[in-house]
C-alpha cells in the first residue's frame, strides 16, 4: 500500500466513524504535498462538504473542474448541491447546474436537480418537464416517476402514472429506498383522486420500507430526553447561563407538518422579514456536544456562560455570511426567521444564548398532523414518523415540553394554530405580526406570489392560497387510523 492508498483508508475509516473533519484534513494535507494531483482536489472537496466546510469545498471542486477532471458535469453538480442545500445560494445553484448540463445535456443527476431546483422556486411547469426529461432519457427510471407524482395530480387511479408507480411498487429488483419513494409518490397520487383504501395500502408500504432502512424508534429514550430537559432546564438554570446578547431571531418550531413553512412563507413576505428556512446551526451543536456526552444531564451541568457567547457570536457569524449584515442590525427591526420544527428540543438553550428571540410554536388537529407526517417521508432522525401510533405518542410528548417553554418564556412565545388561520386568515396574521411588533403588511396575504426557494415537504402548499382541504383529512381515514390514535386524542 503506497502513501496514498494509505491516505484513502485513514479518511475512509474516519468517515465510517463520522469523523469528518479528520477525513478532510487528511485530504487538505495531502492536497499541499501533491497539488497537481486532481483526485485530491476532488477528494478533499467531498469531504469538505461532509465537514461543513462547504466554501472550501467549492473551491477544491472548482480546482478540479480547471485542471481537467474527468466526468466534469458530476463535479459541477456536486456544486449546485452545496450552492443549493448548504450556503443557500439558489442563484450560483442554478448557474452550476447549467454548466453541468451544458457539459452533458444527458447527465441524469443534474437533469433530476434541476427538476428539483424548479420545484423549490415553484415553477411546477419547469420541474415536470425536467423529470419528464429524465423519464424521456431513461423510462424506467422509477425515482423520476415518483418525483414526478410530487408536481402532477391525476383525476382517476388508472391514470398512466399511477399505473407505472403500481408496477415500479411491486419491482423486486428496486432498492427499498426507490420503492419508498414509489410508494410516498403513489400514496399523494391515489389521496388526492379519492382512492383513499388505496392511498393508505401505499402508505403503509412506503413506512413499511422507509423503516427497514432506518434505525428502530427509541420511543422509550425520547420520552427520557423530554423529561431531563424539563427536569433540568429551570428559571434558576436560565438566571446563570442567559447571555447578554440583544440580537432577536424568530425560531419557528413544532411538529412536523403542523404549518412551520406556511407561518415563515407569511412572514417572509413582509419587508421587514428574512426568511432563513431551515437552519441546521443548532442541531449541529446540540449533537456534537451530546457526542461527547454520557447523558443530557451532563451537557446541561457542564453548560456555562462562556459557552453561551461562544453560541451567540458564532450563530451570528453563521447568519450573517448566510443572509448579510442587515439581519444582525439593532436600530432596525429587521427579523431572521430561522424555521427548523425539531428545534423545540432546544429552546432551553436557544433563549440561553438569545433571551431577547421570539418564539413561534405551529399547531393543527393532532389527526390531521398524525395523518400529515405519516404520509410524508422524512429524515432518518424522525424514525417514529413510519409508525403512526409513534407519531401520536411523539406529538403528546412535544406537546408536554411545549408546555414547559411556556411557563418559562411566557410572553415571548406566540402558538399559531393552523386551522384557526384557515378559518380566518387575516386575523390570524394580524395576530402573528402584532407579537413581533410589525406594521401591517398586504403582502402577509399574498405569501404564495413568493418565488423565494422553500425546501420542505410544504413546497408546493405555500405556492397557492390558503386551503381548507388539509383541515378534517383525517375524516377520509377514519376507518384505517388505528384507534389509539384517535382515542389518544379524543376522537372516534
């Protein structure tokens, strides 16, 4: 094994170890000893962006890309990707993402991003012809077909598409990944023509599949966590650690699908509003101190002062090389919303660091959320979301610690009920910008006219006016919903 077969094999068992940054830096070495070697470039570059290092590793793809590299247009796209998903730059996304294909009109990955660049824009016209594209290029092409049901609704459950999905379904020869996919995608297709015993059956499939590829639920240590965090973070705990910082973000946070996107899309319309999307800042935190951790007792007892104004300075660094220098300034009431619904694991913390930010907690019918999350496919640390008796007891909790914040934090937090700002809306806004001491504004109303990138599952339900058909949707399952859901909440 030569010198740099044995560099390849450190980074490789370092990155099985989720090491990141060690792998990186071994690639960045290496990079300084060899820099005319252009799998170097392209190496530290991959790591790179598994580190977090994400200017850097545009940098060493861009390197790569002016020495010559082979297969450019995979380079390329790998560019869009942190453009798109990590720097938020939509702009310098889509530029990549035409040199990719300007490269190779036929590449398929960045034919399929580009289709989902045009998705989270909302040009739905635009991402149906690009998944078509890749379909024209590749007609069994199965993660296409199911992307494709995301921007499409058929009138009936023997449209083409459904049956294509049905048969991609039933492919034995399919990753359980791209059949659940199939599945998530067949499930929106038959919900929405009214095929609801059809939509459940493809619903359970999709879970079924989603939960062979992720870790079992831990129902018990989640409700541990929940009680610690009310056990430990107290008034008193608060009254040592808070900083003195008076920059104020808007952490919107609940359950998933309970209408976190819908609120900050509403706010994001207003002028005086900075929409951050989900920012993933601290998430980041929270596990790499849990890591070094042997319980969450231990990181609350061993948080101290400094540790806050360490956070503050480098959340506002982060959100300031993200969004401008406009959303860290005082004499104006400019707000950044930072909208991440898992962050109300953190708010403990997060008013430690900012005791001034305001708080929004997004609700709905506890069915009709249940129902909402079951049918959507989420991310591998929502494991209970595959189980719909899960969810119920998940949201219970939540609803529980919730109810802790707000006898912490009181007049800072605002809850935003879903079905409360369908029945009426402009009250509900005018609700909403009252508590963050905001002029009223007619664009609140107006909010699906955005074209500002939204990258959740409520991408194309932001993109239109507000609807009643979300609310009471659990009606058309209620002979399928297992009935300790419905009596966990006090329906039948």
């Amino acid at each position: 094994m030569n010198e740099l077969q044995r560099i390849d094999a450190a980074a490789a068992k370092a990155r099985q170890l989720q090491q990141y940054d060690q792998a990186a830096q071994l690639y960045a070495d290496a990079v300084k000893r060899w820099p005319d070697n252009t799998n170097l470039h392209y190496n530290f570059a991959y790591h790179a962006r598994l580190a977090g290092w994400y200017t850097q590793a545009i940098g060493s793809y861009q390197q790569a890309l002016a020495m010559g590299i082979s297969e450019p247009e995979e380079v390329a796209n790998n560019i869009a990707v942190i453009y798109s998903d990590h720097l938020l730059q939509p702009d310098q996304a889509f530029a990549a993402l035409e040199q990719a294909l300007k490269l190779n009109p036929n590449y398929l990955p960045a034919l399929h991003n580009m289709a989902h660049w045009h998705e989270e824009a909302g040009n739905k016209q635009q991402a149906e012809h690009y998944f078509r594209e890749v379909i024209k290029r590749e007609p069994g092409h199965a993660g296409a077909h199911a992307r494709l049901a995301d921007v499409c609704s058929v009138a009936s459950s023997d449209d083409p598409l459904v049956v294509a999905l049905e048969r991609f379904a039933q492919a034995p020869q399919l990753d359980l990944n791209t059949r659940a996919d199939v599945c998530y995608g067949l499930g929106k297709l038959l919900n929405g023509c009214g095929a609801y015993d059809k939509a459940w059956q493809a619903y359970q499939q999709a879970n079924e599949l989603n939960k062979q590829l992720l870790p079992a639920w831990n129902a018990a240590g989640f409700a541990d966590l929940v009680t610690q965090l009310k056990q430990h973070l107290t008034p008193e705990w608060l009254a040592t650690q808070q900083s003195h910082v008076d920059f104020a973000p808007v952490f919107v946070c609940g359950m998933f699908r309970s209408g976190s996107t819908l609120a900050e899309q509403i706010l994001a319309a207003h002028p005086q509003v900075t929409a951050g999307g989900e920012l993933d800042f601290f998430a980041r935190q929270w596990q790499s101190v849990l890591a070094q951790s042997r319980s969450v007792a231990d990181v609350i007892q061993s948080f101290t002062p400094a540790h806050t104004a360490d956070l503050a300075n480098s959340y506002q660094q982060f959100v300031g090389e993200r969004f401008g220098s406009q959303v860290l300034q005082q004499d104006q009431p400019i707000y950044l919303t930072d909208k991440r619904p898992d962050n109300f694991l953190l708010l403990g913390f997060i008013k430690a660091v900012f005791p001034k930010a305001k708080i929004i907690h997004t609700t709905r019918n506890p069915l009709d959320n249940c129902l909402s999350v079951y049918f959507t496919r989420l991310g591998k640390l929502m494991g209970y979301a595959n189980d719909i008796e899960h969810t119920a007891e998940y949201l219970a909790q939540q609803n529980e610690l919730m109810a802790h914040w707000q006898q912490l934090f009181g007049e800072s937090m605002f809850t935003l009920h879903y079905d409360d700002l369908i029945a009426d809306t402009e009250s509900s806004v005018r609700e909403l910008l009252a508590f963050l001491d905001l002029p009223w504004n007619d664009n609140c109303l107006a909010f699906h006219k955005l074209r500002n990138p939204v990258k959740t599952a409520s991408v194309w339900q932001v993109r239109q006016p507000l609807y009643s058909s979300s609310s009471g949707r659990w009606k058309n399952y209620r002979e399928q919903l297992p009935e300790s859901v419905k009596q966990h909440f006090g329906e039948n």
